[in-house]
C-alpha cells in the first residue's frame, strides 16, 4: 500500500489478490507462497524477488516503466541518491545520449533492485567518488555496507556490467533477518555459506569469513547467523540442527 501511494500517477496500477478467495486465479499462475507479486506487462508476467520494502518494491517498479537510467546533471543531486537509496550505479560518460549510454541503459534493466544513473559533469562524478579526469566511460557501484565502493573495469557493454553489478551488489556477509530472507533464499545464487556464531564470538571470525567471501563474489552467498539472538537467529539454529555455541560453517 506504501508503494502504491508513492507511485501514485505513474502508469501502473497495483492490486491485491486474497489467494484464500481466488482460488483457481492463483492455481493459473502457479502461486505457492505468500506474499507473490507479479510485475504484468503485455499480458506477461514477473515475479518479484526483492526486498519486502516499500523501497525495493518502488525501485523494482520504476526500472520496469521506465527509461531504467536516471541523469545527474546538478550537484545537489549525489548527496539525495546516495543518503537515500542503499546501492546505485553510476555511469561517467561522455555523452548522456549514444552507444555508451544504450549499453548502460540495457544493463539496467536486467538489474531490478539497484538504480542506474549517468552524467558527464567530472564535479558529479567526484561526488560519486570517482577520478574526474578518469578514462570515460567509466562506472562505479555504491553500498552503504562494508566494501563500499565498487569499480568496473571491464569491456563497457551490456552483459559485462550487469555481471559485474550482480557479483557485487550484494553485502560480502549478510546477517540473516527476517526482512532480507527472501534476499538470500531467492536469489538467482543458489548456494549460501552460512556461519553460525554468537555476537561475542563474531568478532573473532567474522573477518575471516568476509575475506573468503571475496573469492566467491556473484557465486555463493555468505550468511552470518547469530545464534544468541533468541528471535531471529535461534529458531533458524535450531532448523538446521546447531546446536554448540561454537562458531559453525554450513554449506
């Protein structure tokens, strides 16, 4: 509901379905948990696997009806992208329209939880942290999580930066929560390395856990699980059989 009032005179309406109800309607599309959104263009239909947020399922939206990249043209723009929103892509381009920019463009939409903006303005792009007289076209990832910055240095085309984008999007460890499970569980990455630990003992391991997470960018997922937290972490022990206090790698 959040997201449906902030979209408010966009093109696209959104609407709930009570499965209990609609029976057969959610049998047709195959609906086997809750909550399901599908995303419908043209008949066609998406699942969505973002974050349960007014914020992801808002940004999820945007990228499907619109132009999927957004240009920085002033300077008081950077400060509002990067306090409010918790990853984006920037492209430092020498031109907002052409080859550099369709490629960005392209790779945007096969993103659907981080937004891509573009700009020429070398001052924008030292607000994004970048060289200002870096060799164009040039493109930077930004987290507000530990490994904050991320930068592209491969073959500036379409599939290159959504690969790079999707192996560095997500935080090196995730600490497990209720809001970011379907983060982990549905991820197109179907393997996760969770460490099971207390809060005192995370201290000790959990570098050493962030340093192999690094190897393995885009192919596993690494999941810290606090085992002393009586209402997240204990009941998801105790679904995968932990049982010690000790710190626990499961694969």
């Amino acid at each position: 509901a959040a997201a449906a009032t902030e979209l408010k005179g966009e093109n696209v309406i959104l609407a709930k379905v009570d499965s209990t109800e609609e029976n057969e309607l959610s049998q047709d599309y195959g609906v086997e948990g809750f909550p399901t959104v599908f995303f419908f263009i043209d008949g066609v239909h998406k699942p969505y696997t973002g974050q349960r947020t007014k914020e992801g399922i808002v940004t999820w939206i945007k990228k499907k009806i619109g132009p999927g990249i957004q240009n920085v043209t002033t300077l008081d723009e950077p400060e509002r992208i990067l306090t409010s929103e918790s990853k984006v892509v920037l492209g430092y381009l020498n031109s907002l329209v052409g080859p550099e920019s369709d490629e960005l463009a392209a790779a945007s939409r096969l993103e659907d939880d981080v937004n891509f903006y573009q700009t020429v303005d070398p001052k924008v792009a030292k607000l994004f942290h970048l060289d200002p007289e870096v060799k164009r076209p040039a493109l930077i990832l930004l987290k507000k999580e530990a490994e904050k910055l991320s930068y592209f240095d491969g073959k500036f085309e379409k599939s290159a930066i959504a690969e790079f984008v999707f192996a560095n999007k997500l935080p090196l460890v995730i600490t497990f929560t209720r809001e970011n499970a379907p983060q982990i569980f549905e991820s197109e990455i179907k393997k996760q390395l969770l460490l099971f630990a207390t809060s005192k003992d995370s201290e000790k391991v959990l570098p050493d856990f962030q340093a192999a997470a690094k190897l393995f960018k885009g192919k596993l997922i690494f999941v810290y699980v606090q085992t002393d937290n009586e209402d997240i972490g204990k009941p998801v022990s105790d679904y995968f059989g932990i049982t010690s206090d000790a710190p626990t790698v499961l694969g």
